[in-house]
C-alpha cells in the first residue's frame, strides 16, 4: 500500500470532507466526502493545486497559510472560505484541520477539514446535531421534569414503592442524557482526528457479560449466551470505548431484534479477535443495509430508532482501534454485527 493510499484510508474513517495537501499546495489524498463536496469524481482531487479548490488558499506554501508551521500552531484555525467546483459553483464551507509530520517530526503537509455551510452561514452538520439533540434530550428532560414535580409536590402521599419507581425512572432518564452528551463528543472527536484512547488491558468476556447485565435491567426479557473460546486473550483497547460499542450493539439487537435466541461470540484468528452480537429478529431489508453505519440514518419502521449516532459512532471507535465493524443480514432470519481489533492489539496479563 502506498503513503498515498494509506493516507486516503485514513481520511475515510472521518466523517467530513477532508484533503491532505503538501508543504508546496499540492492535494496528496482526500476522502470521498472530499471528492463528492468538490464536484470531483473518486481521486480527482489527488494532484490538484489547493488554490484550484478553496477560494484564497496559495499555490505556494500551504503550511503557512494554515498557520501549522515550525512554532506555529499544530490546528489550522477556523476560516469561512468556498469550495469551488469545475461545473462553476462555489459551496460555502467552514475550513479547520491540523498538521501532518514526517518521519522526524517537522511539519510536512497539512489536513483540510471542510464542512458545508447553509445560505444562512450555518454548518449543515451543526443544523442537524442540533435538531437531533433538541428531539432526543426533550423526552428524558420532560420525565425527569415531570417525576421531580410530583416527588416534590406529593411526597408524603406517595408510597414507597412509588417513590422507588419514579426515582429508578429519572436515573434511567439521566442515564439517557449523559448518553448522548458523550455521543456528541464523540462525534466532534471523531470528525476533528482528535480522538485519544487510553489502552489497557481488556478481558472482553467479562466486559460483555456486564454489559448484558446492564441491558437486562432496562429489558428483563432478556435472553442472551455469552460463548468466547476458552482461554481467550486480552485485549489492549480503551475500555470504556469497547464497552460503549457493545452496549449499543446489544441494546441495538435487543430494541430491533429479538429478547430471545441473543448470542455473543467471541473468536481468536489469526490476525484478529473478533466479537459477534447474533439476534433472532426480523432481520433487516437489504436496502437499508448500506446505510447502517451512516450518520443520522434511522430505519423507518414504526419503533423507537433514537438519534441514528450510535453505530456511526460505534464503526468510529473500532476504526480508532484498528479494526472493523460490520453487518450482515437476511430478512426474516436475523441480523449480526462483528467487530475486530487487530491481532496486534493482544496482549496477555
């Protein structure tokens, strides 16, 4: 694999358009939301001058434009530029990025972050987050609201047991809220490149069977085997990423799937190990598949689907890891989603 195309890689895992353009304004990679917001067919960016495609960006030297040189600033500050595209048009757009280093650590090129901007100035991603936010975070709010109220209000004439209930559901509620406050950092770690993980350490099993346990106390139908090969490996990852990959597999697969049949396998090859959650649910049309992992896509199909984050966040955080996450699915025969994370990655206690 050459720099060129390991580097493209690299921009797919993030969710903006991005270029990598070198020290002398040349685009050495861009992603495909790169190539798509430019007008330009897959890789037709690669080999442009930046000038060529963002309005006030130099032929010459890039690295001082963007303010990332030796002593200067590792992030390129927010500009509000244009993207402009060979049929004529020009698409507003929010720049930032970082720098990229060679080998020994002198700045080398730097990567160009573009997100769209409305008519009105507002980023289109940003209008999204937020009307996804005020919809998800209404519903707990008002619980939450509603149960304070009647506890403050009522106290004395509730009986225990009500008390309890009402309780058990606003922490629930704020469980929920937490949730998607982390979720929303997630998504501007991921988009920017600045996600950090903290490796340790991980015994997978035990990290799965709390997470079921987790789950079973909002879903007490909940049937689920946990079957992981005998002496299986830890694994170094972050383990509260690991763990907020899974709850939202097995909460995926119990909301969407089935209560009942739920298995989660986890395997050692060769060059990976690898964590399967199986359900026993009506499956998932083929249609909708490809689209899965998208952000803010949410099947229509009459259910609770929540904010259409979670798995877009979740392939994100295994991709940080080095490893994959995918899908697979038969219209009345179930669905399964299987992570990886590189062989690279174990480690024995």
């Amino acid at each position: 694999m050459t720099s060129r195309t390991r580097a493209a890689v690299d921009l797919d895992d993030l969710a903006v358009a991005a270029v990598v353009v070198d020290a002398q304004g040349r685009v050495e990679a861009a992603n495909a939301a790169g190539d798509e917001l430019a007008g330009r067919p897959p890789g037709g960016l690669v080999g442009c001058r930046i000038d060529e495609v963002v309005d006030a960006a130099p032929a010459g030297d890039v690295l001082a434009w963007a303010g990332v040189t030796d002593g200067g600033s590792r992030t390129v500050p927010e500009r509000e530029l244009r993207v402009l595209r060979p049929d004529g048009r020009q698409v507003p757009v929010v720049v930032s990025g970082r720098r990229r280093h060679d080998a020994d650590g002198s700045p080398a090129a730097v990567v160009l972050l573009l997100r769209p901007l409305s008519s009105d100035g507002a980023s289109v991603a940003g209008m999204d987050v937020v009307s996804t936010v005020s919809h998800e975070l209404r519903s707990p709010l008002t619980s939450v609201k509603g149960y304070t109220s009647l506890l403050l209000t009522r106290w004395s004439r509730l009986s225990d047991e009500q008390k309890k209930t009402m309780l058990e559901q606003v922490n629930h509620d704020a469980d929920r809220v937490t949730r998607l406050v982390n979720e929303l950092l997630d998504i501007s770690r991921l988009e920017t490149g600045h996600l950090q993980l903290r490796y340790q350490l991980v015994d997978l099993p035990a990290v799965v069977s709390s997470v079921v346990a987790k789950v079973a106390l909002a879903h007490p139908a909940l049937d689920c085997s946990v079957e992981f090969e005998r002496d299986f490996p830890a694994v170094r990852a972050d383990p509260d990423k690991i763990e907020q990959v899974l709850t939202n597999l097995v909460e995926n697969a119990a909301k969407y799937g089935s209560l009942t049949g739920m298995r989660i396998v986890g395997a050692v090859a060769d060059d990976a190990v690898s964590v399967v959650v199986v359900d026993e649910g009506p499956g998932i049309p083929a249609a909708d598949l490809p689209h899965l992992f998208t952000k803010f896509y949410r099947r229509d199909q009459g259910r609770p689907t929540g904010s259409g984050l979670g798995l877009w966040i979740s392939r994100g955080l295994v991709e940080a890891h080095g490893g994959q996450l995918t899908a697979e699915s038969a219209a009345g025969r179930g669905s399964s989603f299987r992570f990886t994370l590189p062989v690279d990655g174990l480690g024995r206690p």
